[in-house]
C-alpha cells in the first residue's frame, strides 16, 4: 500500500514539473527581445549606480572600470559604492578612481558598528539611495562586469514602459571545472525561469545584481521597512513591496546589452551557503503562485530520495526511478537550450544529464537549510 502510494505522488509531482518545464519554456519564447532605435533614443533619466562592497578588492577595480566604460552620458549616471566594512583595500581602490561619477561612501558613518544588525547589504543601499543624486537607481554586485550599452537599455525600457522596477540578465563566468559548471547550468536556469515566470505571470522574481528601480518610489513604499530584519531579499522582497503599491509596473528586460557577468563561488561550501541565503526567503514571498511552484520543485527532487530508499522494498521503482530521471533531463532541457543560447552557453549542456545527481541532493539540502533561517555569509553569522 505504502509503496503503491509513493509510486502515484511521485507519478503526480513528475506529471506537475513537466507540466511547469513546458509553461517556462513558452514563457521564455513569448517573451520578447527589447529592442530599442538606438541612435535615436535619448536617454532622459539620471542615473545612480550602488554598490554594495564588503572586502571586494579582488574585484572592484575591473568592476568599475566597466561602469565607466558606459556610453550613457557622462553627466547623466553617478557610482556610489557603499564600503560595508571592509578591512581589506575597497575603499582605497575606489578612491584611486580620480572620476567625478565615482565616490566611495562608508557604512560605517551611517551604522556604525552595530554588529547585531541582520541585512547590512539593504543598510548599504539605503545609504547610498540616500546619498543618490538618480531618479532611477540601479543596483548591481562588486564582483560584476557590465556590457558598454547596459545602463542605455535599462533606462531605456524604463522610460518605454513607465517601470518601477526593472529586472535585467544575469549570468555567471565559467571555467572548466565541475563545481564553476555546475553553478552556471543551475543559476542559468534559474535566469531563464525568471523572464517565462515574468511572460506567464507566474511570479515576480529577480536578482539584484542586475536590479534599478524608481527613486521615488522607493520612498513612496519606505524603502526596506518591514521587510529591514530579513538578511536576504533585498531586491525580491522590495520589488514586492513596489508591486504591491502599483501592480503590473514591474518590467524584464531581455537582451543580450543588458547582461550582466558575475563569478560564481570559489568553492562548495561557499555556493552552498549562498543557496541557503537565497532559499532562506522561503515562507516571505508574498506571492502564492511562487510559493506554491516552490513547494512542488522542492516536493519533485525530494520524491527522488523518497523513490530511492523505498526501491530497497520494492526494485520496481528502481525502474521507475530511472524512467523519472530520464523525464526530468529532457523536460529541463528543452526549457534550457534556447536559454543557454541567449547567453552564449550552448557548450555546458552536456553536461547537464550527469550533475542530476547532484542537483537532487543539493536542491534537498539547501531548501531544508534555508528554511531554519541560518547560514554565513561575507564573514557575518546571519540569522
């Protein structure tokens, strides 16, 4: 009886993740390409660039450089990176940009040392909205590097379609390592569902290393008030907050100008732990259909070790485990080919049939983790 039943739900939740593999898929085919005449648009909007920086000299210098490299008008965009106390050369290496569009901004000065707080990346932000001169802000990572026509197309289908939030592309670097593959093919599809989810009005999702929103906006909400206490979900959780007030205001902006690249974690435990940092929003989302898409993703992977341990009572559903994995595979990866097209990363999905393994188990681990609400990040224990 009890084997008849996992065999049927787990029938269930594969019959379900199809059934969403297919909805993302048309999602991202109808979601158009943003196209723009672009000699003749003329950007109106001025812009401020944040960033929150903790210990990034490693990073931070070509992440600038690559701002400044924009073609938006020079005296239309200001940088404001937000040092979120480092004790590394952050802060020096900004200082050395003798640019009138970059300054350097500390934490500190607006904090102090409070030691006890939970999200210091939305303190950072709220410092540097404060300190912004931008009628669009436009928040990015200090590890990331941005195409010459980014901030054009940002502000562009702002203007087009009177957004309050923007959401934009983001993909990881890659070398030829299992752990730097494994990210790209998981956090690439994670970027293709977030346009179909966008085109089917599945839920709103985004990422704020490629994030703007309206200045105004943002203090018609309050900014981070009453979402402040939560560490993660500092894009999410305002966009949210944004769509509450004016729905239907929040764009996707796909094309390939507008894709930001940043480097995926250096090691396991350290993508581990920035999974469980995204999956803590878990049970925050105030929105049903992505909660509900959620619970049967996380329902489908753990059905896999669920299938596993009950084949050692019955070896049919080993059968059955392998006829699950095999659907898995090629409904994930007519959902993923035109996605890794878009990003220029046809060449991984090969490897894709043989980290599902690994994806199952990690899919398990870090949803379980990231709903007991603790994990560390940028040295911080966050709760």
């Amino acid at each position: 009886m009890i084997i008849t039943l996992i065999f049927i739900v787990s029938l269930l939740l594969t019959s379900a993740y199809v059934a969403l593999m297919y909805t993302y898929s048309r999602g991202w085919e109808l979601q158009d390409d943003f196209t723009m005449p672009y000699l003749e648009h003329q950007p109106a909007l001025f812009i401020s660039v944040i960033i929150p920086a903790r210990n990034e000299e490693k990073n931070i210098g070509a992440c600038l450089a690559s701002m400044l490299n924009q073609d938006y008008p020079k005296d239309r965009f200001e940088i404001i990176v937000v040092d979120d106390h480092s004790d590394d050369d952050t802060a020096l290496i900004v200082s050395s940009f003798a640019n009138r569009n970059v300054r350097c901004i500390k934490l500190f000065d607006y904090l102090g040392d409070k030691k006890e707080m939970n999200s210091f990346k939305k303190a950072a932000l709220t410092a540097g909205v404060k300190e912004s001169k931008g009628e669009l802000i436009v928040t990015t990572d200090a590890d990331c590097i941005a195409p010459n026509h980014w901030l054009r197309y940002v502000e562009a289908i702002s203007q087009k379609e009177q957004s309050l939030v923007v959401v934009a592309p983001v993909i990881f670097s890659c070398d030829d390592s299992l752990l730097q593959i494994f990210q790209l093919i998981d956090f690439m599809s994670m970027q293709g569902i977030t346009a179909a989810a966008h085109r089917m009005r599945l839920g709103n999702m985004s990422n704020g290393a490629n994030f703007a929103f309206s200045k105004d906006a943002f203090h018609k909400v309050g900014g981070y008030k009453g979402v402040d206490q939560l560490a993660s979900g500092d894009d999410y959780l305002l966009m949210m907050k944004l769509n509450k007030m004016e729905p239907g205001r929040v764009s996707y902006l796909k094309t390939r100008e507008a894709i930001i690249t940043t480097t995926p974690q250096p090691d396991w435990r350290s993508f581990l732990q920035q999974r469980i940092r995204w999956a803590s929003k878990s049970g925050k989302y105030d929105d049903t259909r992505l909660t509900l898409i959620l619970i049967l993703v996380y329902l489908f992977n753990l059905s896999f070790l669920v299938v596993f341990i009950a084949g050692f009572f019955d070896a049919i559903l080993f059968r059955w485990l392998a006829g699950m994995l095999l659907i898995k595979i090629l409904s994930e990866l007519v959902f993923l080919r035109p996605v890794a097209k878009f990003f220029g990363k046809e060449s991984v999905l090969k490897y894709h049939p043989f980290l599902q393994p690994l994806h199952i188990v990690y899919i398990v681990i870090a949803g379980l983790l990231g709903f007991a609400g603790g994990y560390k990040w940028k040295g911080r224990r966050v709760r």
